[in-house]
C-alpha cells in the first residue's frame, strides 16, 4: 500500500493490515450481526458498532504513531481540518450539556453525528498510503457484495434472511417497529415507490450489507470511480446492483458526482446546457416523487421541519432529541423528526451545526472543482455528492454505507496539504 522502508516495516504491516480489517468490518458486520443475532440476548446488537469505533481508534492510534514519528509533513493543518475539529469539539460540548434526552440517546445520536469526522481523522494519517491500493481493495470488497447480493435474489430470497435471524436483529436494534415487511423481514428490504403502478412492493437487492440503502451508497464510490476509470465490467455489475438496490440517494451521488466532472468541461456551451438540463431533470424528478412517494415526502419534511426549529432552539434541541434514533432511544423527548442527516444535525446542534455543515459543502466543492488528479478529485466529488444527499437521507451518512468515503477524504486531503507544499506555500494552514 505504500513505498517499503525497512525502518518501520513492522508498523507499515500493522497499518495495511488495520486498514484491510476495517474495510471489511464495515462491509460485513451487518451480515455477521444478523447471524450472531439469534444467540447473542445479553447485549444489545446495536452496540456492536462501538467494536468499531475500537477499532478505529485502534488504527487513529498506530497511524498517530507512525505519523509523528517518521513524517513531519502531515503536522500542517488545512481548512478541512479546522472544520472537522470545531465538529468534534460542539458535539463533545453537547454530549455534556444537560438536557431531557437519556444518556443513550446522548451516545448513540453522537456516535451518528461523529461519522465523518472520525473517519476523516484516521484517514488524514494515512499519508503514505497510495489511494490506488486502497481502491483495490474497495473494488474487491465491493464485487464481492454485488455478487452475492444477485445470488440472493435469485436463489435464497427472503427464506434465506428468516432463517438465519433477521427478525432477532431486528428486535435487537430496537427497529421491531420497521420489520413490516412479509414474514417480519425490515421494511426497506421492499419500495414501496411503485405500488401504484405495478400494484405491489417490489424487492430490493439486500447484497452482504443486509441494508438495500446502504448498499446504494456503498456502491456509489465504485460506480463513479469505474466509470471514470473506463473499467466496465465493474460499472456495468456495480451499476446493475445499484439500480436494484432501489437507492435514490445512492443514485443522486453517481449523478451529482459525474455531474461536477462534466461542469470541469472547458466548453461553456456544454456547461450551461448541462446546468439547464440537469435542473429541469431534478425538477421533474422532485415534483414526481413528491407526488408518488411518500418516503421522499418524509426526508423533504425531515429537512425542513429541523430547520424551522431554529427559530425556536437556534442553539438545537439537544443531543438525542431530534432523528432517527431519537425516535428508537427516546421518543418522550423527541422534539424534531428523522429522515434527513443535516436535518438531524441541525435539529439538535441549531445554527452551528449548520454552519459547520455549509462550511464543509462549500470547501469539499471547492477541492472537487480544482482538483487535477484525476483518482484523487474522484474521492472529492462523491464526499461531497454524499454530504448534498444527506440533507435529505439520514442513511445516507452512516459507518457501514459511506464510512470508507471519508477514510479516503482524509487520505486525499493528506496528499493535497502535501502538494500544496511542494508547490511552495510555507503558511502553517492550507486551502
């Protein structure tokens, strides 16, 4: 993964062999959730993503080491980075902040909010890992979930999932509520977008990630990278997968991704007609889901519904009280509602959250935009095609569906810092 140097060759295989492990946790936990499920009673299933968060901090902590201890370049700070740490440190604030919520509601809604920071951060260490290495191993991870998840629709189908315990899991996690799919299996493992149409609920690709939307946004990193690549074999399968994951967001993030590629046209004409076509398409597509889809109806209120309650709480309504999992570990003190990550964001944080939150959009389009390397502007459009879906998808930012995004962000944004200097710019902070 990175030029071989004899002085740290131990740590160097302890670093590769963390970050391989990771990848694969985040890709199959859930999977490996759902088996255990049904003999694990003691501990509560949803915890088993602070084995994760041990991990990771497991990783921060070599990398930190081998950082600072044969590389001084990487101890310059960006813009990025500044943005990411006042993140870390208002959530911290709030984690303490007394309020309504209980304490679990408190952690479990934090550790959602601290998904792209904290995987920035370890990914910000990983100077000297090439990004090249790093997609391989995204692209066989990934073609081992789509190829597994054509061989469950066609031959296992939902016998497969009760079998092997996903109603216990789905108790587990609190989410018993949601398994209204046939014979209990999760909801979402159904769309229910085009029952007025085909007069029934049409079922998704569940792939190894156990969760159809996830899967959508696991793959977009990879549909948009093969793409570009010309790699079409894996655009082709990871496309066909994508698509039958039933994910819009995922969806979203391939279009606006490529999107940001064809904008980087020098031709003018061919800019403006892009932008026109584009919002006339987003338009259409909008009004008909808005019209059809009651799902689409709930991330739009998501959105707006925590945003109207800064008039009310401009500092937020707590950690806790606002999303998804408010729901799930604190209903008696819910104040906002789910469906949408910056409307949960914004629902417990208020216009600081907010604030961080622009400021990452706006700097993530900006890196996108005058990125010249071609793998490296890849990372940097789908981070933040990711952050532009989630203000209308809460699933959308999550450790298992867009984790490993932010990991190779924080890589980028490393080798960015680090051109930025060859370049010439001696200032402690970079663009």
């Amino acid at each position: 993964m990175e030029y071989l140097d004899t002085r740290n060759l131990g740590l160097i295989m302890l670093r590769n062999f963390l970050i391989i492990v990771l990848f694969l946790l985040l890709a199959f936990q859930n999977i490996v959730s759902v088996i255990l499920s049904p003999f694990i009673s003691i501990v509560p299933i949803i915890f088993i993503k602070d084995f994760l968060i041990i991990f990771l901090l497991m990783l921060f902590a070599v990398s930190f080491l081998f950082t600072f201890m044969f590389s001084r370049i990487n101890n310059i700070f960006g813009y990025l980075d500044i943005c990411m740490i006042l993140w870390i440190l208002v959530i911290c604030v709030y984690i303490f902040y007394p309020d309504a919520s209980n304490l679990t509601s408190k952690i479990i809604s934090a550790r959602q909010l601290l998904i792209v920071p904290s995987f920035f951060f370890v990914g910000r260490l990983m100077g000297k890992v090439e990004l090249w290495s790093l997609n391989k191993v995204v692209l066989a991870i990934s073609l081992l979930v789509v190829l597994f998840g054509f061989f469950e629709m066609i031959f296992l189908g939902d016998t497969f999932w009760q079998k092997f315990g996903i109603n216990s899991y789905m108790m587990q996690k609190r989410m018993g509520q949601w398994a209204y799919g046939p014979g209990g299996l999760p909801g979402n493992f159904y769309t229910y977008d085009f029952v007025e149409w085909v007069g029934r609920p049409l079922r998704r690709n569940v792939t190894l990630l156990v969760e159809p939307t996830l899967s959508g946004h696991f793959l977009s990193y990879v549909v948009v990278l093969s793409f570009l690549t010309r790699n079409w074999i894996i655009f082709v399968l990871c496309f066909v997968a994508l698509l039958l994951t039933f994910s819009k967001g995922g969806l979203v993030v391939v279009f606006i991704s490529l999107g940001i590629f064809a904008l980087s046209n020098k031709s003018l004409f061919f800019r403006f007609i892009f932008i026109l076509c584009s919002f006339f398409l987003f338009v259409v597509i909008v009004f008909f889901f808005m019209e059809h889809s009651q799902s689409v109806r709930n991330h739009v209120a998501g959105l707006l519904y925590n945003f109207l309650l800064m008039f009310k709480f401009p500092l937020g309504c707590g950690l806790g009280r606002s999303g998804n999992f408010a729901k799930l570990f604190s209903p008696e003190t819910e104040i906002g509602i789910g469906e949408s990550y910056l409307g949960a964001f914004v629902g417990q944080i208020g216009i600081v959250g907010f604030i961080i939150y622009l400021w990452l959009l706006s700097h993530l389009y900006y890196l996108s935009i005058s990125e010249q390397r071609k793998l490296h502007s890849i990372v940097l459009a789908v981070a933040f095609s990711t952050c532009v879906v989630a203000s209308l998808s809460e699933s959308s930012i999550s450790y298992i569906g867009s984790g490993y995004i932010f990991f190779l962000l924080g890589l980028v944004y490393t080798k960015h810092i680090i051109w930025r200097r060859w370049y010439g710019q001696k200032s402690l902070v970079f663009v």
